[in-house]
C-alpha cells in the first residue's frame, strides 16, 4: 500500500465548473422569466386597450339602434297597436244607435275598433224586445252577424228583465260609412 500523503495546510483551489455553471442558467432563467414577464404585462396593457374600444363601440351600436328604435316600430305587433289607436269606434256606436230603442239599456260595453266587434251586456223589459233589437241590428248593412252570447231572466226582480250578452261583429269593409246605416 502506498501512503497518503495528507496535507491540511495547503489550499487546494479546484474550479467550481457546476456550481458556475449553476449560477450561470439561473441567471439566464432569471433574466428569461422578467422577459416575460415584460411581455405579459405588454399583452395585458394591449388586451385592456381592445377590450375597452370593444365596449365603447358596443355603447356606441346601442345607442345608434336605441335611436333607430325610437323613430321606427320595434316590430308588427307594435304597428298594428299604433294603427288600431288611430281607428276610431265612430262608425260601429253610429250603427249601435240607428238601431237602438228605448226598451234596452246598456249596462257594460266592450268596444274593438281592430277586431272589428262590440261585446254588450244588455237589459231589456222581455225577451221579445231583446229579438226584435237584434234582428234590428243584424239589418244594418255594416253588421256581419250577431250572436246572442247568453239570455237570462232575472226571476227575483219583480218586472222580471231580461239580461243578456250580445256580440256583434262589423264587416270588413274599410269604406263603410256610417251616414248610410239605415234607420228600422
């Protein structure tokens, strides 16, 4: 066996190559990561930027069709209303009244200028009045037909009326004119 020779008084001044080599990439890694984190930051920054055009150009098509809905209906169901508001219900009261009399009373009127029909709860003295005033009204050349919805007698009044309900409902014909409703 050979001796060792032991010397605990020199230094001994070996090259870390790994430990250098170590701090070298963690360097690399460190300068690599805040690149990125440059990079990120710069993406969020431009990401914030679009998002923020996106949403004010948003805004911006809102109220240009909030604007286009105020000056156009928002669909048919809304022009349809606005034309049946402008109708009047003069011409189907006009031909209610060439052939009323003085035997029925009114007692609740439903009136439809669009779907072109008046619903009436009615009071006569008896039911004879009631027939005559409808067969009356179902004369009239702007009436389409009636229908005598329902007909009781009230039994606990002693002039014992007649209460029914009628609905009546008018031709189609847009030129109807209520001067020309003949009187019975």
């Amino acid at each position: 066996m050979s001796l060792l020779n032991l010397d605990f008084h020199r230094i001994s001044k070996p090259t870390p190559w790994i430990g250098l080599i170590l701090v070298a990439l963690g360097v690399v890694a460190m300068l690599w990561v805040m690149t990125q984190q440059d990079v990120v930051a710069q993406y969020k920054e431009q990401v914030e930027t679009q998002e923020s055009q996106l949403k004010w150009k948003k805004q911006q098509l809102a109220e240009r069709q909030k604007e286009e809905q105020k000056e156009t209906p928002v669909n048919e169901k809304v022009a349809i209303i606005r034309r049946a508001q402008q109708q009047s219900a003069l011409p189907a009261l006009k031909l209610l009244e060439a052939s009323w009399s003085r035997d029925i009373a009114v007692l609740r009127m439903d009136l439809s200028p669009v779907d072109r029909n008046v619903k009436l709860d009615i009071e006569s003295r008896d039911a004879g009045d009631l027939l005559s005033w409808i067969d009356r009204v179902n004369r009239q050349p702007g009436i389409a037909r009636v229908v005598l919805a329902r007909q009781q007698v009230k039994a606990a009044d002693p002039f014992k009326p007649t209460q029914a309900g009628v609905e009546i409902y008018l031709r189609k014909d847009p030129q109807l004119d209520p001067r020309k409703v003949t009187k019975p």
